[in-house]
C-alpha cells in the first residue's frame, strides 16, 4: 500500500452551517457535482438511511474506463460509487469514492467539516488519495490531490449558488 497524500482545502460562506450542510447533502447538489466530473456518463442519488441527526446516501455513476495511464477508455463504461455519511451532531460529511476496476489502484476519501462563524460558516474539505503503484504511486497521488485542489473552487462556486436560492 502506498501512503497517502492529504490536503485541506478551505472557503467561507456566508450562510449559516445548517443550511450550508442541507445543500451539501442534498440529492441534486452531489447528483450535479458527480456529472460535471471527466468520464461520468449518468449519476444516481440514492438514500441508505436518514434520521435528524444523521444521513447516508450514495451517489451511484456510471463512467467511462480509464486506461492504465489514466486516460478515459470511451469505449468502456464502468460502474462506481461515492458514499456519503452526515452527522449534524458533528457538523461533517464523510466520503468514499468506491472506484470502478479499471481504477482499483486508486482510493480517495475525505471529510467536509462545516464550521460556525459568526457571520456565516467555514468549509475545511480534507482529501486523502492513495495510488498503489510502485515508485510512482506517490506522484500520481500528489497530481491527483492537486486536481481536488482545482476543482473545489468549482464546488464552493456551486454551493454559492445554491445557497442563494
């Protein structure tokens, strides 16, 4: 197993954390943020379990391959999966993106932790990539963490746009 590489990302809003944790758990939010991903043909929402304090969800893709190198394979589609787990208690939403084969190389997890201020709320997104190659696992991981990186400011700009709704 190669080690992780682990980022944090922050960004303010200025909305209050109940809210900013009802978009981000919301079915039309993530099924969104999945199908602006390179190489996703379709995405699903689909609720695992839900109480006041918590909420579990998945958002189920279907994707094009990738190639060892980590192109997309157009002529393949595979099946993959992101599970979501909120806990209000906590103010966090936890992931796991559950890869498709041609990716099983690759792990990625994280934790969106919402923070109370006192005119709106801080969003620390930390990400953990793990790429199982020999040698050059840890490169591959740090390009990927970087591309995390890239589009967070896409998702704060989507969780913007939702909270002004």
């Amino acid at each position: 197993m190669g080690k992780p590489v682990t980022i944090q990302i922050k960004a303010i809003l200025n909305a209050p954390w109940e809210r900013v944790g009802e978009v981000l758990n919301s079915a039309e939010f993530n099924v969104e943020g999945a199908q602006l991903r390179d190489g996703v043909v379709s995405a699903e929402h689909h609720l695992i379990d839900e109480t006041a304090a918590r909420k579990r969800f998945e958002i189920r893709t279907r994707e094009h391959a990738r190639t060892m190198k980590g192109d997309l394979d157009r002529s393949k589609i595979e099946d993959a999966k992101t599970a979501y787990d909120w806990d209000a208690r906590a103010r966090t939403q936890s992931w796991t993106y559950h890869s498709p084969p041609s990716t099983k190389m690759v792990r990625t997890w994280g934790v969106y932790t919402l923070k109370p201020m006192t005119d709106g709320t801080e969003v620390v997104h930390d990400v953990s990539v793990e790429v199982n190659v020999p040698i050059i696992g840890g490169q591959i991981a740090k390009v990927v963490a970087k591309e995390f990186e890239k589009a967070f400011g896409g998702t704060v700009d989507r969780l913007k746009r939702a909270l002004s709704h």
